[in-house]
C-alpha cells in the first residue's frame, strides 16, 4: 500500500511591555495549568511506552517484525481505526494487532503524535506519514500532515500535491494544488525542462486545466503554445488529442495574424480532419471581428472562443472626490475583460476622499480622510464577502492625505494632516484587539505622500511638510521600529503614488510645487539609486496606482486642471505605458487596492462576459 503511495509522488509603550512580559511569563504557571500538566502526563506516558512500561497491547508490522508495545486507551483515543478494534476485537486479537503496508519510521511518527499530538515532518516522509493517518483514521493528523504540505506549496511539487491528494480523496489537497497551479500556470509553463511535472500529466488533466476560467493566461497564446508542448513531449502519443486540446483554447482571443501563422498553420492541425471545424469558427469570428462596426460588437454575443479568462485578482477603488464633492461610488477593474464593475455596496456612513487603504484577508480597510467638512481620525472596513461595512477603532489623530499600508497583518498609517498641522507620526493598528499603538515617528513631516512595502519593509515617498513639495523617502524596518532615510529622489512629489514591482519601488506622478507630473522613477534596492522610466500619457495626482499582471496601472487623478477618468498602465519589460478602460466618472483623492484570494472573486469582476464581445476590441464601457 504505502509503496503504491510512493510510486504515485513520482507520476506599545514601556508600560505595555512590561504588564505583556508578566502576563507571559506568569502563563506557564498559573494561567494554563490544565495545558501544561496534559502535556506533562502525555510526555510520561509516551516515555513509559519507549520502557514498555504498563503496556497492554503490540502493533506488529508484518513486513519487517517491528513491533511496537502501546497502551491501547492512548492510540485508541487518537485513531478510530485502533479504537474499534480494541473495543470489537476477540480479546486474543486486542492485545496483539498486525499492519501490513507501513514502514516503521512511519508507525514510530504515527504513534509519538497519539501520545503527543507532535510528529517529526519531513517533505520526504510527510506524503507516507498521511497516508497511513489516512489509513488509521487519525484525522486530526491528516489535519497537520494537511497544513505542512500547504504551507510548502511551491512551483516544484504543486502537481505532486495535486495528484497525491485526489488520490487521498483530499479536497482541500487537490483544489489548493490545483488553484496555485491555475494561478501560476504561466511561470509554469516557461519551464522548458522535462523535469516539469505539468508536461507528466495526462490529457484530461491538461484540457481541465486549460478550459478552466481561471487560467491565469493574460494572453491565450500562453495555453496555445504550452498545448504544443505538452504534445511534442511524446507526439507519437499525444498528437491525436490535438482536436480535442484545441477546443480549451480561446482562439477568439488571438489576433488573426497569430492565429493563421501559429495556429491554422500548425503541422498537427494539417495532419487532423477533425481540426477543420474548428479552424473554420475560430477565423470566422476573427474576420468578422475585424469587419463590423463598434456598436455591432456591442450588440453580439460573444461564443465560447473568445470568453475573457477571470482574474485571480481585481483592483477595488472606493469614493474620492470628484463633481465638486467627496463621493462614495465603489468599482472593481477585470484586468482580462479590461472593465469596471461598479459595485452597489456603497459604504452608509458617507464618503470619503483623501483616505488611506489596505487589505488584510477579506477586509478592505479605510483609514481617515475628509469629506469637504471634518477630517477624519475614523476607519471603516469592507467585508469583500459578506460585503458589509464596519467601524473600527479611530486613530490618536486626525489624518487626512494619510498613507496606509498592511504589513503580516498589521495596518501602518503615516503623517497626514489635521486641518491645522503635518504629521510625522505613525500609528499601527492590529485587527485582532482593535486596536491602534503609536510607533516610532517619520523623519519628516509629510502629507500627501505615498508608501507600499517591499521584503518585510515600508518605504514611503514624497509629500508635504506644509513648506514645500518633497523629494526624501524612507524606509521602516519593522523588526528595529525605525526609519531610515533613501536617497532623494529625482523630482519633487506630492500627492505622489508609489509601489512595488519586480523587487524595485516605483514612484510615479504627483505636484512639484508649480504643476502635475507624469514622469516616473523606479528605485533598486541593490544599488540605492533612482531612475527614471518612461512618461506616462497624462499628468496626474492623487490617483491610483496599483501593480497587477506584472504592470503597474495609474487610475485617475488631477491634472491641474480637472479631475480625470484616464487609465493608463506600465510595463516595465518594455518601458512603455498603454491605454486601458476608463473609470465610470472623472475623480481623484482615492485609493486603488489590488486584492486577490477572494472565494467570490466572480462577484467582482464582469458578470456579462456571455453577451459581451471582448473588451480589448471594442470601445470600454462600464456595466
């Protein structure tokens, strides 16, 4: 048994901190007595068992002779498997029971976590080690085997982690597997050794997964050619699916020019008859893509070929000001359709503009800001899944043009202003007590400034003093509660827009003190020097900015003269920026937020993509 098993893995203040260090160190003595005496029995126990001491029954393995002397009601408790047989077995059989199929490191693991609930892991034995909690019906260590498997989910063993748990009748194993892979299809895809395990799959696999809506392909070429592959992996076998492969892929999607040279054109689709049909649709859509008017387009229904993929992630943008006023409209950017969506759960206690934003988990978190009249010290959040709104704790002050970011789920706001005065302070706010701490302060008084972290730190950029426009960033190191200065940067920014990309800052946008800014710099780590990349189309301030696909894309904003509507978005392999769909209405003085991991990540993205052509070839509008 477990040999098939592995065949198959190869196919605060002072005062705070003071009154915490007693309450932790008085814990261990009077706070949790039941805890540590359990763990004080079962370690006895457990050393008792290894001295064979009061033992009343063996687990003998059959393979090898190893037995083990156990106590029955320890085991019992833990595995439902040994429980019924001690307690329905002839007494003969109770006290003496054979298990064929389990090495011994592996019962030894199995049993040490029956007595201490603790078991000694290994991404080598871990696979064996839940096989035969599976077998003993030890759920609450198939549980931890559950945990230790996901939490080392990479690019290198995600298809193993698939196949091994449909094969345990896992779901939680096989969806988890099977998303990380549909999520991070393209960089696995890139692999071009034959090493790479998704080219090991058989082809319902693959067309499962290529058909999946939530192939995270930004263009469809992406599937096309990793189909090629997988089939020159083995042709002799594998290139007579090649009509069956064929009909995951969205060919709609493609341009024309590709599709005839790469597609139409490929040697096992001349070698198929059964292709045909499929070329015949595909290059009739295409066609009459190119030939019919805008408003046609709007009108006709988009067939299966051409069904935009959904996004793994979505941008979430909430009130700002625009028309005169504060505003509370919320929208949500489908990078694959390249729409808005505007969402009707606007927030009931107003709006806001000048905020600052953050997700941690399912919350969009909004933190101070100004509405034409009061400033605020107040915070609410978005439950993205109930799709409620909460207050939370307010701050020690007042701050609007506040910068906001969440860092190992904690929210940090910095400077900001209160209708009278700059701030330098900083303030960190932990969801799990509500509560907000003052931290170590900025160098600098800033407002209108704008931060993102990037390995564990904070960098913030730009803003105003109340005097001038600057050019200083820094950076916090968590771990230290400090803050070190950066290089200057090579424009003066407020209301400035900043984050990571790539491993490198980005700043992008903002005021010099005499007008708007669409220049763009980018910031690296290894050589502590800015640089300046290519200009975005428009000028812009407080706007959005956000990194998506492995963009950047800007969002709105003021260009000196009128708040804009203009979405633009960067690439850094190019250095260029391209057109993207427009927001609903001209505004500024937002936030935008790029959240992924929603279970209900459909309620966010365009719901009308049956009846709607493909949004990159038409004229965007908002549903």
């Amino acid at each position: 048994m477990i040999g098939e098993l592995r065949a198959s893995r190869t196919d605060t203040s002072s005062s705070t901190s003071c009154s915490t260090t007693i309450e932790a160190s008085s814990s261990n003595v009077s706070l949790q007595p039941k805890r540590c005496i359990s763990y004080m029995t079962m370690q006895t126990l457990h050393d008792m068992r290894l001295s064979e001491t009061l033992c009343d029954a063996s687990i003998v393995l059959p393979d090898n002779g190893h037995e083990f002397r156990v106590h029955r009601v320890i085991v019992g408790s833990c595995s439902e498997y040994f429980r019924i047989l001690f307690t329905t077995s002839v007494p003969s059989e109770k006290y003496l029971l054979a298990i064929p199929g389990i090495p011994s490191s592996v019962m030894e693991q199995t049993i040490r976590y029956a007595y201490l609930r603790e078991c000694d892991l290994t991404e080598d034995t871990v696979y064996d080690v839940y096989a035969a909690a599976d077998f003993l019906l030890m759920n609450s260590l198939i549980e931890h085997c559950s945990v230790y498997i996901l939490d080392r989910l990479r690019l290198d063993n995600c298809v193993t982690m698939m196949l091994f748990g449909r094969q345990r009748a896992s779901k939680t194993l096989q969806d988890s597997a099977r998303l990380f892979i549909l999520k991070n299809f393209p960089r696995l895809a890139q692999d071009a050794t034959n090493s790479n395990e998704l080219l090991q799959l058989d082809v319902d696999d693959i067309c499962q997964l290529l058909a999946d809506d939530l192939l995270n392909v930004r263009e469809e070429d992406t599937a096309w050619e990793f189909l090629l592959r997988w089939i020159e992996h083995d042709p002799a076998k594998r290139s007579k699916h090649i009509c069956r492969l064929m009909k995951t892929v969205r060919f709609g999607l493609l341009n024309t020019e590709y599709f005839l040279d790469k597609v139409k054109g490929n040697q096992y689709v001349l070698a198929s008859d059964e292709t045909k049909p499929l070329v015949i649709e595909a290059l009739t859509f295409l066609y009459d893509l190119e030939m019919i008017s805008t408003k046609a387009m709007k009108e006709m229904k988009t067939p299966a070929i051409a069904m935009p993929r959904l996004p793994h992630e979505v941008i979430f943008t909430v009130g700002g000001w625009g028309e005169g006023q504060s505003q509370s409209i919320v929208e949500t950017y489908d990078t694959r359709a390249d729409r808005w969506i505007k969402v009707s759960n606007e927030d009931p206690a107003g709006p806001r503009a000048y905020y600052g934003a953050a997700y941690i988990g399912r919350y969009l978190y909004f933190v101070g800001g100004y509405d034409g009249v009061e400033h605020f010290n107040t915070c609410r959040r978005y439950d993205m899944v109930l799709k409620d709104w909460q207050e939370i704790a307010p701050m020690h002050c007042k701050r609007c043009y506040v910068s906001v970011v969440a860092l190992d789920g904690m929210l940090y706001a910095m400077g900001g202003y209160n209708g009278s005065n700059r701030h330098n302070s900083v303030e960190r706010y932990d969801p799990r007590t509500n509560q907000w701490t003052l931290i170590a302060p900025m160098g600098s008084l800033r407002s209108d400034a704008d931060a993102c972290t990037l390995n564990g730190m904070i960098y913030i950029a730009g803003g105003f003093n109340g005097h001038e426009c600057l050019n200083t960033a820094e950076m916090y190191d968590p771990q230290a509660n400090s803050w070190s200065p950066l290089p200057p940067m090579l424009h003066r920014r407020s209301g400035v827009s900043c984050t990571a990309l790539g491993g490198a800052l980005y700043v992008v946008g903002g005021f010099n003190g005499l007008i708007r800014l669409n220049s763009c710099e980018r910031y690296e780590l290894a050589t502590r020097r800015w640089t300046a990349c290519a200009e975005m189309f428009h000028q812009r301030s407080n706007f959005g900015l956000e990194a998506i696909d492995d963009m950047l894309f800007a969002i709105g904003g003021y260009d000196g003269v009128s708040a804009i509507a203009y979405v633009e978005c960067y690439s850094p392999n190019t250095n260029e920026w391209f057109e993207a769909a427009d927001l609903s209405m001209m505004r500024s003085a937002f936030r935008a937020v790029t959240v992924s991991g929603l279970p209900n990540i459909q309620d966010y993205v365009h719901s009308n993509r049956e009846n709607s052509p493909p949004a990159s070839d038409v004229e965007d509008e908002l549903d």
